[in-house]
C-alpha cells in the first residue's frame, strides 16, 4: 500500500458532467474535495444535448447559468408530427420563468463550462490523468489508490463518490449490483448542418417506420435521431439520410455533418446507491434512456440532493444513516420516474398496429390541459414528486 498523500473529506472519481457539477456544489459548502478524471479532457462527440429548466435553476444556484445560456440554444417548443402530417405544438413558454425552455448545448460543451467554472473557484480540485484503480473502505474512511503520470498514488477521504458512469468501478468493487434489462428499441443519431425551418425548434415525427427526432444545435447544426429495426453497429451518412428521406421525404443528402451514431437502450438501477462509505451518484447509480434526455439531468438532482445533505453527514451527525437512508430512497424514486417518462416516450415511438389510436392519442396529448401536464414532462418537472 502506497502512503497515504492526502486526506479529503470527499473524493470524487469521475469528472463528467456529475462529477463536476458534484465539486462545484462541495466547493461552494466548503466542503474538501478532489476529482479524479482518468481523461485528459472532456470527452469529444455529442451525448446528450438537453439540459432541462430544473438544472438551469441549481445553476442559477451556483451562478453559473448566464455562460451555459450564452452558448446553447433555447428550445421554446416542438412540432408534433405523425408520419408527415402535423398534428400541433407544444410549447414550454408557459411552464415557470425565466427558464420556460430546454437549453440545447452538446455535452462536451456542458463540461467544458463545468470544468471552467470549477478551475475558476478552486485550481487543485480536478485532477485529470487520474486513472482510479482500487478502493479500499476501512470501516472509518476510504482509500483510494490511482495513477497519475505513470505514478500510484493514495488518498484518504471520509467519503468516496462514484461519479465513473455507467461502467462504475467504484460501484463493481464496492460490491454493489446493477440491475435492469436492454429494451428492444436501437437507434442512429447524427448531427448535420441544419437545412430545416424549424429555427430553434423541435420536431417529432412519429412515423409507421418508427420515431424520428429532430433538434435544434448551436452554429446552425442540428440533431437527428432515427428508431432502427435493429443495432446498426458502424453507421453511414446513407443510412440515417436515406431514413429520414423514406419516412418524411426531408433530404440532408447534400449537408454536412459532424457527428455519427448509433445506441441501444437500457435501464439499470444499482441496488443500493449508499454503502458505508462510498455514494454512488449519475449513471454510476442509474441508467435512463437517452429518449427524454433525462440522464445527465438527473445525476446533476442527485449530486444537488447529496451536496445539501453531506454538511450534515460530515458533521458527525448521530442521525447520519438515517439522512443517507432517506436520500437514497429520494434518488431511487427519482431515477424510477425518469425510468417511466422515458419508457413514455419510447413507446409513442413504436410501430404500432393502430394508427387511428395513436393518432388521437397525441392530439390529445397537444391540447391543453394535458398539454401542459406533457410540457412539466418534458421538461422534467416533479421527477421527485409525482408518482408517475
Ligand atoms: C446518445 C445519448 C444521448 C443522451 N442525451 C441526453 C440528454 O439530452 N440529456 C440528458 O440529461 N442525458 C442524456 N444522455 C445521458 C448522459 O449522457 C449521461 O447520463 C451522462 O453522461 C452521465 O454523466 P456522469 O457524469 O454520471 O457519467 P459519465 O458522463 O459517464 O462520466 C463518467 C466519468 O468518469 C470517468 N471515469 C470512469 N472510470 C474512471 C476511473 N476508474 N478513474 C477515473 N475516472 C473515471 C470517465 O472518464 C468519465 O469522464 C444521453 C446519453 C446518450 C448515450
């Protein structure tokens, strides 16, 4: 065993987009903390674009948000299609200002303004090339041996955060189980350069072939996701075009894009998201369908949850495993509606045998009063609250 060459009172390991969040929140409690970041900066590509209104607000908290809405694109509403035939919009300008939109910015982005805010208020809390290998609970506090610079380190902390995504390591050597299933439904997902009217709108279509959602990006680009039959393993640029042309006749043949993908769909919850030490929080502890765009958001409710509970926890409180007790079964209710909405929206995506219903189905969903409930969902309103 190394010497111990630091002692924290939390230790993070992970630095995306949770992990960053989780240390500006600590730094503002004034709570010690380190990242560690295998990376050596964020990961390039585009995984999530949403950032939803209950975000922008912890923020705002953080006085953060003026630099996230700077750079995204306020998504106002999104245009409801079946097949090629409208049906209506619905829009978010009535859900609670100033945040009555969903803020579009690609995930790397989302980080790099994380990571900025963070360096800014303190320089020593993210660690990158800060590959975790091995923890170690010894009942009082964690040790956490990692390389840095081809050199292995250790440090103490009085609590461990899993904040290493869906692959956790801190979760597989802490013994904790993830449970969940694959669902049927595979996708491909590409960012072009818009040649669309929908400006910084939305659109869903759902079409007899399946799903096609299609959302605005800064610069002018924008994000198509197509439903597939199956898992297409190395898309093309013809397969995602010829997709979108077949089912609602819109060519992108002739623009460029920056970005190719496809993805399956899961849910995984792990079975218990505190034990003795270590916290597992964002896909370390739960994993939602990408079709809602809740993942990231959710972490972040995670890590505001833990970062005003912590203070307590830390203080030696006589109650603390009943705090932590209570906070786990928070987040696990919280990752179960996320789970639900985003099921929801997988399933209006399925070929269906019954048109007429569907149909009917989502007009009704676009007229109010159940408009404005479809816009608190979308929007990810009361994901701890409701029981749906
Ligand atoms: C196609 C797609 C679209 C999506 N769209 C959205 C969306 O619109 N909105 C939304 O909210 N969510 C979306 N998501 C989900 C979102 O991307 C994830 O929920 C989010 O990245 C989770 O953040 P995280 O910090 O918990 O984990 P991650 O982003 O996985 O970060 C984990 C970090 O831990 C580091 N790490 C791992 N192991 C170690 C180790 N041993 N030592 C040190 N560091 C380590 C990794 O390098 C990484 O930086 C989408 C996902 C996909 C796949």
């Amino acid at each position: 065993m190394n010497n111990i060459s630091e002692t924290y009172q939390v230790a993070i390991v992970g630095g995306g987009p949770v992990g960053l969040y989780l240390g500006l929140c600590l730094e503002q409690a004034g709570i010690s903390n380190i990242i560690l970041e295998k990376r050596s900066a964020p990961r390039p590509g585009s995984r999530s674009l949403g950032i939803h209104p209950i975000s922008l607000e912890l923020f705002k908290e953080l006085n953060i948000v003026n630099n996230f809405i700077r750079d995204g694109v306020k998504i106002h509403k999104g245009h409801a299609f079946v097949n090629t035939k409208k049906l209506g919009t619905l829009s978010f300008q009535s859900c609670p200002k100033p945040f009555n939109f969903i803020l579009a910015l690609p995930q790397y982005r989302t980080e790099s303004l994380l990571e900025q805010a963070l360096t800014e208020r303190n320089p020593n809390i993210l660690l990158r090339n800060a590959a975790v290998n091995t923890i170690t609970d010894n009942g009082q506090h964690v040790d956490i041996t990692f390389k840095h610079n081809g050199k292995s380190h250790t440090i103490r902390s009085e609590y461990l955060v899993g904040c290493d995504g869906k692959n956790s390591l801190v979760r597989r050597q802490s013994g904790i189980s993830f449970k969940g299933q694959y669902y049927p439904d595979t996708y491909i997902m590409g960012d072009f350069s818009d040649n669309t009217d929908f400006g910084s709108d939305a659109a869903i279509f759902i079409c007899d072939e399946g799903l096609i959602e299609s959302f605005p990006l800064p610069n002018n680009r924008r994000r198509w996701v197509v439903k597939t039959t199956d898992y297409i393993d190395d898309v093309s640029k013809e397969q995602l075009t010829s997709s979108v042309f077949n089912r609602i006749g819109h060519s992108l043949s002739d623009t460029e894009y920056n970005m190719l993908s496809s993805f399956g769909v899961q849910k995984l919850i792990a079975d218990s998201m505190v034990k003795d030490h270590t916290i597992l929080v964002g896909d370390a502890a739960h994993i939602v369908s990408p079709i809602g765009g809740q993942g990231m958001n959710l972490g972040w409710l995670d890590a505001h949850d833990l970062a005003n509970i912590l203070p307590q926890v830390l203080g030696n409180s006589f109650q603390k495993d009943a705090i932590l007790n209570q906070y786990q079964k928070r987040r696990k209710h919280a990752a179960k509606i996320a789970i639900r909405r985003a099921e929801m929206n997988m399933k209006l995506g399925r070929k269906i045998t019954t048109p007429f219903f569907r149909e009917m189905m989502v007009s009704l969903m676009l007229k109010p009063p159940i408009s404005q409930l479809m816009a608190n969902i979308f929007t990810m309103r009361g994901i701890e609250k409701w029981p749906i």
